[in-house]
C-alpha cells in the first residue's frame, strides 16, 4: 500500500516532497521492504548481500541526514551534480550540514545551487556556501581551471565525491561505435583520473582529504555488450586503490562505491532485460555517501562498497573486513 501510495506522488512529480516525508516518519523501511529487486522469484546476488539479508532500495532512518550524518565545517565537492545521482548527492550534503558544497558539470547547475539551498533551510541547517563550477570532466583544462578557481575560493576540500559517469549503448565488439566505447572511459576511467590529480593538491593541505569514486556493481560481472562501462568500472576500482596506497601515509582516504541500480539518463542505455534492476531511489547513495564520510574511516581505504548494503551492520564489521582484507580485487586462487 506505501508503495502505491509513493508511486501515486512520484508520478504527480513530488518525489523530493513525499520522500522526505517518509524519511521523517520513518516509514521507509517499509517501503524498501515492499521495493523488489528483480522479477518475483528473483534470488538475492551474493555481492548484495555482504553484509547480510537486508538489501537496501532506498533511504531508512539510520542513514537519515537529518539525523544521523554530520558535516558541518566540512567542505565538499561533487561531479556530475547538475542533475540525477550529483544532484542528490549534493542536497544530501546540504541536509547533513556541510558548510560548503561545490556542485560541478559541464552543463548548468543553478537548478542545483538552489536546491542545495532549498534542502539546508528546510534540513534545520546553516546555510551552506555553494559554489558553482563549470568543469568538463574530458578536458583537463577545463578541470584544472575548476581546481585553481575552488583552491582560490575556499582554499580547501575536505570530500571530493567523483560521481560523472557515462554508460556506452552495449554492443558486441565487432558492432561497437568507437566513440561511444572511448567516451566511456573518457568519463569514468579518464575523468575520474583527472578531476582526482586537479583537486589532489588542494586536499593535501588540509581536512578530511576523503576521496569517493562512482563504481559499480557492474565491476564484477560479465555483461555482453557492456564491456565500456564494466570494464571502465572495474579500473576505476583499482584506480582508487592505487590513489590509497599512494597518497594513504599523507592522510588520504579513497574508497569505491556502488550507488545501486538507480533509474537514470545513464542507465537508460541499459538493455531493456537489464531495466528490472534499476529499482532503487537516488536517496539510496545521497545519504549512505554522507553517512560514511561524516566521520574519517581509514579502515575503508582502497576498498569498494555497495550502498544497497547495511551501513551500520558495515560499520560493526571493521575487524572482520580489516583482519581479511576483504572488499579489494584480488585474483581468485593466488
């Protein structure tokens, strides 16, 4: 019945409005109970169950920005923020308290300035400094003219969440559009890699230097036809490793994430047998990716996380993961 009642609003276009309604009452639990993974019968993957039965579809209150995350004094950047997955991120921040939150894209972002605004003020919080940055993710001159204006503005960053992406339409190798295929690792590989070096050296002076790159569960699967996007993911994780062990003694802390399978513009290049997975909410990753970096988490350096996983019960299980070292590529058998 919630979900009928969720997709009635969602439908009217007040997702924003009821969505946090119910994370005020906190009634979504319910509603990520009653949001199937796949087609009935569908069994659960193991990666989306490390951290034990409870798959996450959408926000619930342990995560809750108004509640449990605060960022206040921390200064945050995010890619790929002028609509979709950058622009909850960003208003997730808000609702966390972050002071000051840069929102970045090549395209316009003012819608998300001001909804960044919008969400602080009615989130309780100070109004945070927001700052727009016009930044093309394949140019590194565009980056590095983003890095040098925010370095001038605010002389520091603290979380720098790299969520520009791109998903190829999947081909066949021998039926694959080369530019497409390229632009693919343009954005997410590429990009990633120059956004991180632009912005690197700001971080180093100071503050949590926290480091969050856009992965996927993608990484880990073979998907004919997806091999831009899978294969460019897959790098990317082992990019923010090597990011770890790098800069780690300086006081970086670099992690990869999987927001969930969230309906998008990028997503809607999937195949149509694939759209059934796209059944979690932006909200998911918006206030999981606050959450896990309101504190500094050493322990999660190098590593790749899911947000559909419980972030509490993840966080109870440090030891484990630490002691295995668990949630890192490692090839099976050596």
């Amino acid at each position: 019945m919630l979900n009928q009642i969720y997709n009635f609003f969602l439908k009217e276009g007040v997702e924003t409005e009821i969505k946090r309604t119910l994370v005020q009452l906190n009634l979504t639990p319910l509603m990520a109970e009653n949001t199937p993974a796949g087609p009935p019968g569908l069994p659960p993957r193991k990666v989306d169950t490390f951290t034990g039965d409870v798959i996450h579809h959408d926000t619930y209150p342990e995560i809750n920005p108004l509640t449990s995350s605060d960022c206040s004094g921390k200064a945050v950047l995010i890619t790929g923020a002028s609509k979709g997955l950058g622009r909850a991120i960003a208003i997730g921040y808000a609702e966390a308290g972050a002071s000051h939150i840069a929102v970045a894209a090549r395209s316009d972002v003012s819608s998300t300035v001001a909804a960044v605004r919008e969400a602080a003020k009615n989130a309780g919080r100070d109004e945070p400094t927001v700052f727009a940055l016009e930044m093309d993710v394949s140019d590194m001159a565009s980056v590095r003219a983003a890095a040098e204006r925010l370095t001038t503005e605010w002389r520091r960053l603290d979380i720098l969440v790299n969520n520009a992406g791109y998903m190829a339409p999947f081909n066949l190798l021998l039926d694959t559009d080369d530019d497409e295929y390229m632009k693919a690792w343009d954005v997410n590989y590429w990009g990633t890699y120059r956004v991180t070096k632009a912005f690197l050296p700001l971080m180093l002076k100071g503050g949590d230097k926290t480091i969050v790159n856009m992965s996927s569960v993608a990484a880990h699967f073979m998907g004919a036809g997806g091999g831009a996007y899978h294969v460019s993911k897959f790098a990317l994780i082992r990019f923010t490793e090597f990011v770890q062990d790098e800069y780690g003694d300086q006081g970086v802390l670099a992690f990869s994430i999987h927001p969930g399978g969230i309906p998008t513009d990028l997503s809607s290049n999937l195949p149509e047998k694939l759209q059934f997975r796209m059944t979690d909410t932006p909200e998911l990753a918006a206030h999981s990716i606050p959450y896990l970096t309101s504190q500094k988490r050493e322990w999660l350096g190098g590593r790749w996380l899911s947000c559909m996983w419980d972030m509490p019960k993840l966080i109870t299980m440090e030891k484990e993961i630490v002691e295995n070292n668990l949630l890192k590529f490692k090839c099976m058998g050596l």
